[in-house]
C-alpha cells in the first residue's frame, strides 16, 4: 500500500524539499512462521500405545532402520481416518478385520510416512 499515492505520508526531508517524500522505514529482514498439523483423528497407535509418527514397540525391539538410518516403520490410514503402525495393523487384522477404535470394516485409505 506505500505505493498508493492516497495512502501514503509524506515527509519533508531536513532541507526542507517538499517534493522528494523521506521512506518512514524500510524492512530489512522478516521471518514466516507457519503452522501445521497431521490430518488423523488420534495420533497415537490404539494398539501399542506409541505414537503413529514414531517407530512401533515392535521396530524399536528389532531396531529396524531405513537406508537413511532412522527407524523404518509406516503409518497406515483406514476409510474411518484412523491411523495406526502398519505393523500393528497387519497383525491386528489377522484376527479381526475391523478398526480397533470405531470397529468399522477395515479399509486401507492410504499408507505413508
């Protein structure tokens, strides 16, 4: 808006020269500051308690890692939004095929990091 020649202050320079305006101040630096969220319903696993974006109990027990040496471990994410380890829900459907919070039938929505 300093542009807006209705909006900006002019201010005479200490020789008195009306028709050159003086900058009030002029922006060096500045930060942004965002702010984010993972889009699940819960962020931790229902089944063994550890957070979804963290390594299962099971991979931290095998210390299972990924070619850039942090823990490998997958969330994955039902119809219902619920997100859980890919290795806890592997063995969880094994014996019952429904999400362990809603108990809707369980289907794969996506698999991630």
């Amino acid at each position: 808006m300093a542009d807006d020649p209705e909006n900006s202050v002019d201010r005479t320079t200490d020789d008195g020269d009306a028709s050159k305006p003086e900058k009030m101040f002029t922006l060096k630096k500045w930060n942004a500051v965002a702010m984010w969220s993972w889009d699940v319903e819960c962020d931790i696993c229902a089944i063994c308690r550890v957070q979804v974006m963290d390594s299962c109990l099971r991979c931290q027990a095998d210390n299972k890692r990924d070619v850039m040496g942090r823990q490998d471990c997958v969330v994955v994410w039902g119809e219902c939004n619920h997100s859980f380890h890919h290795c806890c829900m592997s063995l969880w459907v094994k014996q019952n095929n429904r999400c362990p919070l809603c108990q809707q039938e369980w289907s794969i929505q996506r698999m991630g990091k």
